[in-house]
C-alpha cells in the first residue's frame, strides 16, 4: 500500500482521497478551507434512548410483540 504525505505538515496519509481532504484542511496551508461543522452534532450525547429499559411488562407495544 502507497503511503501519500501532505505537502504542507508531512503527514502521512494511507490514500488520495483523504490526503486530498487532509491537504484542503491542514492547519499549516495558508489557503485552507474551513469547513464550518454542524452546532447540534453532539446534541444527544448522555441522553437515554426513549426504548431504553422497556420490557413487556411495562409497554403495551412490546407486550402485543411477544
């Protein structure tokens, strides 16, 4: 497997089509790309999944499924 590096910091990339995504955001290219992320990407993190812990005892959903 050909290992590709970025021109800008040296990194070492496994193939092309990261290297070319890497290369675009690197912090050491003068005209990088900043891709602006989503704000609510980690919104959910720590809540409980609405079926978590539900048995057919407690739901009549899964009492008619079993």
């Amino acid at each position: 497997m050909k290992d590709y590096k970025c021109i800008y910091c040296g990194r070492e990339i496994k193939n092309a089509g990261s290297l070319a995504v890497h290369q675009k955001e690197c912090k050491l290219n003068p005209n990088r790309v900043i891709i602006p992320r989503k704000s609510n990407w980690n919104k959910n993190k720590g809540r409980k999944p609405w079926n978590a812990g539900l048995t057919k005892d407690t739901d009549e959903r899964i009492k008619k499924q079993s």
